[in-house]
C-alpha cells in the first residue's frame, strides 16, 4: 500500500515538473528572452536608457506606456497591433484617440534593429519600455517576461468592442477582465496603478458634473470640494481641458497608492473610478491597498500577469522592423 502511494507520488511529481516546464499556456514567455540575442548588449539596458531620457525630458511618458500596454493588451492580446499605422487600425478607434508614445517606441525598435536586426518584438518594447516607465515614477523594479511576437492585425472596430468605456458597472469590468485571465484583484490593481499617474479629459466625466444619468444634478457620490474644482476646469459647454485622474496633490506622477487614496475621499474622477471604492467585489481591496504597502509589490505582478493576455510566441506573428507596419 505504502509502495503504491510512493509510486504514485513520485510519477505525480514527475507529471507536476513536466507540467511546469510544459504545461503554462505562457510557457513560451521568459524572463530574459533576450540574453545573448543582441551580442554583447542587453537588449532591456537599451529600452531602459532610452526611457530614462524621455522621462527626465517629460514625466508623461510614464501614463502614455501604462495606458499604451493596456490598450495593446486587451485588443488582440499583447501583440503590438495598437502600434500599427492604417486608416482603420486600432490607433483610430475613439478609445484610442488619447493612447500617446508611439515616437518612444519607434526610438527604442530603430536603435535595437540596428544592434540585433530582426529580434526584438515591439509587442516587448511596450512591455520593457512601460516597466522602466514604471519604476522611474516610484513603482518597484521587477522582473518582465519576454519572447512576445507580433501580430499582424489591427481594427479599430475591434478596439472600440474590447475597450471599456469610463461608466462601465464593476461586475462588467470584473468580468472583462476574468476574460483576459485576470481576476478582481489584478483589476483594482491596474486601474489603481494606471490611473495613479495621467490625465482625464472633461468629456470623460462632464456628464458626472453636471447631468448625472439625466437627473440634471451632479454624481451624489462625489465629493463637493472635488466637484466645484472639477467644474472649475470643466465647464458645462465643454472643453479640452484634462485634469489628473489621480486626485491626491503631489501624487500625480508617482506610480503609488495615491489614487486608492483618493478615491476613499470620493474624489475619483471617472465614474468607474469611484465604483471600485463602492461595489462590495472590490471596496475590500480598495480598502486594502489605501492602508498597506501591499500595493507597491503587488502592482508588478497584476503588470506580469497583464503582459500574458493573448500573447503570440514561438513561430506565432512575426517580429516587425517597423513597429507601425507588418513586414
Ligand atoms: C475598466 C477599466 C478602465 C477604464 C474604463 C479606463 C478609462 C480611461 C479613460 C476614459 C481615460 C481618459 C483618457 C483621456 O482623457 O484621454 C483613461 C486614462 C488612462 N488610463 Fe484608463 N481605464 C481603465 C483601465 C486602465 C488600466 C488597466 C490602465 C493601466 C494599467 C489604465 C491606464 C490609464 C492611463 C495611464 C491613463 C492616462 C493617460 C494619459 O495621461 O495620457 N487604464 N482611462
Ligand atoms: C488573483 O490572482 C493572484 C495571483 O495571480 C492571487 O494571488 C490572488 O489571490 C487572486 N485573487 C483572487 C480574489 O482570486
Ligand atoms: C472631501 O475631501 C476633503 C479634502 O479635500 C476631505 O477632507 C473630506 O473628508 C472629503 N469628504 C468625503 C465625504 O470623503
Ligand atoms: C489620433 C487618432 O487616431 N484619432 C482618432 C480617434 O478616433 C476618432 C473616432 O473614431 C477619430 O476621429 C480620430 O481621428
């Protein structure tokens, strides 16, 4: 009996360990994808010099590759289809319209196509660029997966269907998100973590200011000093006037807890914003990171796990020489 049972475990083990090397339907991502690709030179040193300078010239380029990954990710998967150019390519859908950085990336694809021609995937360069972006704004360093490829379809129909608009409930979101292997906690996590740094344009919210679901009164859950500077920046006749998403002062460029702060004050600016600080499925971890230092080493890991949805590996795609065509 006690044979049999060792026997099992052991085949048992042997069948985890396969599965552990095989088995990841993200096996074919890796930490360092790109070692020894590139000759001598480290292929992430280039993106992360090139990033440092763009965000010591402008600290918005943290917000432009947050915002970048995420709509890159859930359209299509993390494959770089938002980076093509074309007259119905993602870049055109009315989500996207704000999506910046494109010029960042083409930086980082021209310098690598001349160290390693034909390695590295700009569906990587987003994810490499952003993590940097990150860590230059106060997040924590960590470890990015690699070996991305990149698709070669891009529609705007598609982005339009797959983006989620600002007023979305939260058990849509939630589900949104549960579709893309992500669950409600990453959720609360990337929203928090994208929307502590960036801007919103008056239209995003005007409605919550002054016409709230046609009642002609502003969104009762926001908080009045909030509100009165909001309209101050936002008047009813409209504007392209933006204000920052995050809405704690000081914490506006920092990748941070802030925005779970704030939130907790009633000071979200977008509608989805201030439901995930009141819908039961996610206020407990609301609550949670606004009192801990969770939010500092979680936040890399909802990031990783974003960088896995759809992704294209192995013979998949393609590896483009210009991130704004196919080959
Ligand atoms: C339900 C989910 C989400 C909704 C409905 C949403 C919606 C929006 C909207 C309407 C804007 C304003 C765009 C503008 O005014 O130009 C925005 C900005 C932004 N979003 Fe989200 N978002 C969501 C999730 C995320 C996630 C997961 C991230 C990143 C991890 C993210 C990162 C950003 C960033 C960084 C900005 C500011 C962009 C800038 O300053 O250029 N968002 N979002
Ligand atoms: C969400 O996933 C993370 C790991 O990816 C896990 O640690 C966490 O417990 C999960 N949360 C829920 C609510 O399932
Ligand atoms: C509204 O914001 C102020 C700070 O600006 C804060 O003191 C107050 O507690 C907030 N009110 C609510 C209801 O959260
Ligand atoms: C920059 C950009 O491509 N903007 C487009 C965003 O989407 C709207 C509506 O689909 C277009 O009119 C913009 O040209």
């Amino acid at each position: 009996m006690a044979k049999t049972s060792i026997g099992f475990y052991s085949v048992f083990c042997i069948f985890m360990l396969f599965m552990s090397f095989f088995g990841q339907s993200y096996g074919q991502l890796k930490t360092g994808f790109y070692a020894g690709k590139c000759g001598t030179i480290n292929a992430e040193q280039v993106v992360y010099d090139i990033v440092r300078a763009a965000f010591f010239k402008d600290k918005t380029v943290v917000a432009a590759l947050l915002r970048m990954q995420f709509h890159d990710c859930f359209v299509r998967g993390c494959d770089a289809s938002i980076l093509l150019d074309g007259s119905s390519s993602e870049k055109k859908a009315g989500a996207n319209a704000s999506v910046r950085g494109y010029e960042l990336i083409d930086a980082c694809k021209s310098k690598l196509e001349e160290i390693c021609p034909g390695t590295v995937s700009c569906a990587d360069i987003i994810v490499m660029a952003t993590r940097v972006a990150i860590n230059l704004a106060g997040g924590k360093w960590f470890s990015v997966e690699t070996g991305r490829r990149d698709g070669t379809i891009s529609s705007a129909t598609e982005a339009s269907n797959s983006l989620p608009g600002p007023s979305i409930p939260v058990s849509d979101a939630v589900s949104l998100f549960a579709s893309k292997g992500l669950n409600a906690t990453d959720f609360v996590l990337l929203l928090g973590g994208g929307h502590t740094v960036g801007v919103i344009h008056c239209n995003f919210f005007l409605d919550r200011l002054y016409n709230f679901q046609n009642t002609g009164k502003p969104d009762p859950t926001m908080n009045t000093t909030t509100l009165t500077f909001l309209r101050s920046k936002c008047p009813s006749t409209g504007s392209t006037n933006f204000v920052f998403a995050d809405q704690t002062v000081g914490s506006e460029f920092k990748v941070d807890k802030g925005f779970y702060n704030a939130i907790k004050l009633h000071k979200g600016v977008l509608q989805i914003d201030q439901r995930i600080e009141q819908d039961t499925l996610t206020a407990t971890t609301v609550n949670r990171l606004s009192l801990t230092g969770d939010f500092a080493f979680q936040f890399s890991d909802a990031m990783v796990k974003l960088g896995r949805v759809g992704v294209l590996t192995g013979s998949q795609g393609q590896i483009r020489t210009n991130c704004r065509r196919i080959n």
